[in-house]
C-alpha cells in the first residue's frame, strides 16, 4: 500500500519530528531533561489524522493557519513560563506580567550589555519567525500525504478517540468537569494556553474583588496614629534577602556569622534588637510588589493589583505618617526614569538615583553602593533644619543582580560623593562572563547580600546614641535557582530603643537577629495595620473626621 505519494520518508518524519518537539517542548526548568523527548503529546494524532483527512483542500489551509498561529504563541508562551518559573518561581500570567518585560530587558542590558541584549532579542524574534516557518511547512508535508479510503475510514475512530482526549483535557483545564489528568507520560501541550485563558478570567476577576477591598480601610480618617513614636522611621528593604540567608547551609554559613556578629554589637551598644519572619508577595522580583503590599496593608502580588492600589486613592502608611506630623520620604537609588505614580504613594520628598549626589562609577545594573545610599539619607534627610521626625522608605541596591562586582565597608567619613568606590566597580569579571557559571553567580550573591547586612548594620551602629526605629526587611527571596529555596519568606529586624522594639513583638518575637525555625511567618499585608495600632492611641480612644 502506498500511503504516502510524492514525498519521502525522511521529509514526513522531519515534519513528524518538528511537530513533536513543539508540543512536548516543556515550560518548567524541572521537565528539562532528556526524558522529556520520551513524553507523547496527545495533540499529534489529532492533528496528523485531520491534517491527512482534508488533505490539500481549502479547510485544511485554514486549519494549517491555526494551528501554526495557535502553537506559535503557546511555544511562547511556554518559554514565558519558562522565564518566569526561573525568576520568579511562578508561571507568566499574560494579563499582569506583560509591564515586566520591559523590565526583563533593562535587568538583561544591565547584565549582558546594550550589544548582547540586543543580539538576544533579535535571535528570540528571528526564533519565533523560524518557528512558525517550520509549523507551517510540516503541517503542509502532512496534509499532502495521501491514505487509501478503506484506512480512512479505519482511522477514523482513531481520530475520534483523538479528538476526544484533547476535548477532554480542555474541559479538564478549564475546570468544567471532572475527568482524568494527563496519562502518565504524556503531555497536553495546549493546556498551557487553555490554563493562561482561565489565569486571565481568574485575575479580571480577583481584580473586581481586590478593588471592594481596596475601598474597606479601618483605618480611613482616623486619629491619634503613630503618636507613640517619639523618633525618626527608617524602613530598609535589603534586596533580595530572604530566608535562606538562614536556612540554606550556603547562605548561612556566612550570612549567620555576620547576623550574630553585629547582634552582639548592637546589644552591647544598649539597642534593643527582635527579628522575624515575613511571607513576601513575590519571589525573585517585582521588589515594589513588596514596597506597595506594606505601605497599603493589601496583598498586591501582579501589577494589575499594584495599578489599582495606586489609582484607588487609599491611603498608605505614609499618608498616615504624613497625616501625623511626619516627613515622609522615599530614597529608591535604583530609580532611574521618571516615576510618576510615586506622587500617589504618600511621600513628601522622593529621591531617585540622580537626586542622592553619586559620582561614582556603577556596579553594572546597580547604580550605588548602598552605604552611600545610607549617607545621603543622613545628608539630605536627617541632617537638615526640618524639625520633624522623619519616616522614610530605603531600598538599598547592592544585592540586586548581578551581584558583581561587590562594595567593601569605607569609613563612613571618606565616602564624599562616591568616587572613592571607582576602584572596586571597575574590577573584577564583567557580569556576561561571571554569569557562564551558576556556581560562581550563587557565591557573588552571597558575598553581595552579606555586604547590604554589614552596611545597614554599620548603619545601626553609627547612629546608636541616638538611633531611629530602624526596620530591615527583605523585599523577596533570589530566584529559585539562585537562592535555593522556594518559600517566599523573608526575614525582619526592628533595631532601637527597647520601648518601641517591644510592641513589634507579635511580628518580631525573636530576640536578636537570627529569628528560630518556630518563629510564625506573618503575612507581609498585615504589617501596615500592625504597626498602625501598635504605635498609635488605643482604638476605642481615637476620634474620627
């Protein structure tokens, strides 16, 4: 029987091949193995059976079209996960993630340079157009094979059988009805793109509910907040410090000797020093999803959350503090364009990079060391004539990838307007080259996050006759890949005088700075309202507008 005329056998099972590895191609960095090549997709005898069925006819060059558009944008969709699942221990949600692409090219130009960044992306444009060419030319060697009436009809419960199973999975991952998952060794590939249609629907309408609660703040119009507060607040995001800077053998080894050291000294300067844990609403990244969740007391975890909360016109923790005759300020040296949405955020004064005087060389993507960072603080916001307590958000740098290379602790003294540090930000492999190895990437993040702790630690220590409530807080965990650990918490410290450390006791029960493995993990939502009442005039006794 010749069920195949005018092509040969290698061009139909390249077109097989081609096919194959498209529906198979995984979107987990887990399910990159070679056992993945073994996986059967349950499309391919759909689609081959319907594309030798219609054969050369009209509805077949349609189907074609679809096909090819439809496992054009899942295969991208699939590396997106792919992307995402490594930065960000999380699958890509095409609604809320797409902002974070422009993101994910300014973090590659500032990890591989502007040439390489620009080579990449358009090697992934040419990949895609290459890809949607090979779908294209072996659907086509599949409809022109030709079967014999008696097989098609043969086939045809094949087809059926097929056909089902894919409808199935679709009514499975959609959640319609109940019905087997994927068979063991298997794949259904276009449950990617049926679960990012469902993850769409879900996230309009989490939005619809986040937005009621956004408007639910028992906290609106109050008075008498933060009246027990008798200092400056500063509130220190450390880049990328999570939990396994105290769990992870790697990490620990040096991160709790650096802990324990300046627990010691800090201590013995009379500072009253409690450590927790909190649950961060990313993982990775997005370090404002952090930032938002804390000022607004809301889970924000996508930027579609954050966009609401910015325009729903809620007041923060810092219009609170604004409120109670606080100035508040943000210093953010990893600002470099124009950010508009921080006029609704509650903060009087707003310091980006070009504002904080560092004439210095860059550390790569980083633009500062943070220990500069600290002393603009002092030097513009602490030091000046305003006789109002200050309560201010800093989201120190140093951390944040790549981590090379790293700053060494000067005298405080010395550091002028950061061209002292010129000599250390020029040596050392450039990141394109430190990035070939993971080994070496995870011991330059070691050495970076052990070097913001040392610096706002010296922070604490500088200022221990007179200290401010200082809380230290890591805005997320380092990737999965990176960091090695998949949880999303991240640790706090509350530095100060014994009287104002004391009432943070639910959030940071731990005395010292290396909090137990008993330590309850607090949800990082929660922390605005905690510290609104525990520093504030007892609720029964407060007035309302």
């Amino acid at each position: 029987m010749n069920a195949v005329r005018g092509r040969g056998a290698l061009s139909l099972f390249a077109a097989l091949m081609a096919l194959h590895l498209v529906l198979i191609q995984p979107n987990h960095p887990e399910a990159m193995t070679w056992g993945a090549l073994l996986v059967f997709p349950l499309e391919l005898p759909a689609i081959l059976l319907a594309l030798m069925a219609l054969g050369q006819s009209r509805v077949a060059s349609i189907l074609r079209v679809a096909l090819t558009i439809m496992l054009t944008l899942i295969a991208a969709l699939k590396a997106a996960d792919f992307v995402s699942f490594s930065a960000l221990s999380r699958g890509f949600n095409p609604i809320s993630d797409l902002p974070l692409v422009e993101a994910f090219i300014r973090l590659l130009t500032g990890t591989m340079g502007p040439v390489l960044t620009g080579v990449a992306l358009l090697g992934a444009v040419a990949g895609v157009a290459l890809l949607a060419a090979v779908l294209w030319w072996a659907t086509g060697v599949w409809a022109r094979v030709v079967i014999p009436l008696l097989v098609a009809r043969l086939a045809a419960p094949a087809a059926l059988l097929a056909i089902a199973l894919v409808v199935a999975e679709v009514g499975h991952a959609m959640g319609r009805w109940v019905l087997p998952a994927t068979p063991p060794a298997a794949a259904f590939t276009a449950r990617v793109g049926v679960e990012r249609i469902v993850m769409a629907r879900t996230t309009l309408s989490e939005l619809r509910n986040f937005r009621a609660a956004v408007r639910e703040d028992p906290f609106a119009g109050a008075r008498g907040l933060f009246d027990t507060i008798d200092r400056d607040v500063i509130v220190v995001f450390v880049e990328s410090y999570g939990r396994t800077s105290i769990d992870t053998p790697f990490y620990a080894e040096l991160h709790r000797e650096t802990l324990a050291a300046y627990e010691e000294r800090l201590t013995g300067l009379g500072l009253s020093v409690q450590s927790g844990f909190l649950s961060a609403p990313t993982h990775g990244g997005q370090s404002w999803l952090s930032h938002s969740t804390f000022s607004n007391g809301l889970w924000i975890d996508n930027q579609i959350r954050y966009g609401a909360a910015l325009s729903s016109g809620r007041e923060t923790l810092f219009h609170h503090a604004a409120n109670a005759g606080f100035r508040t300020a943000a210093v953010m040296p990893q600002i470099t364009l124009d950010w508009p949405e921080s006029e609704r955020m509650g903060f009087e004064t707003v310091l980006v990079a070009d504002d904080l005087g560092y004439r210095g060389l860059p550390f790569n993507w980083v633009t500062m060391p943070d220990q500069f960072t600290l002393a603009a603080l002092d030097r513009l916001l602490r030091q000046g004539d305003d006789e109002r307590r200050l309560f201010a958000q800093i989201a120190l740098a140093s951390s944040h990838a790549p981590w090379v290379p790293v700053p060494e602790i000067i005298p405080w003294e010395a550091i002028g307007d950061g061209q002292i540090f010129n000599d250390i930000a020029a040596s050392g492999d450039p990141p394109e080259v430190v990035w070939r190895d993971r080994e070496r990437v995870r011991f330059q993040y070691r050495l970076a996050v052990d070097y913001a702790l040392r610096t706002v630690f010296e922070y604490a220590v500088l200022h221990a006759e007179e200290p401010p409530l200082l809380m230290v807080i890591g805005d997320h965990q380092a990737a999965e890949f990176i960091g090695l650990d998949g949880r999303p918490d991240v640790p706090i410290h509350v530095i100060g005088p014994e009287h104002l450390v004391q009432p943070m006791h639910e959030v940071v029960p731990h005395s010292g700075l290396i909090a137990g493995d008993d330590v309850p993990v607090i949800a990082m939502d929660r922390l605005r309202d905690i510290l609104l009442n525990v520093y504030s005039t007892p609720t029964d006794q407060r007035t309302t507008n």
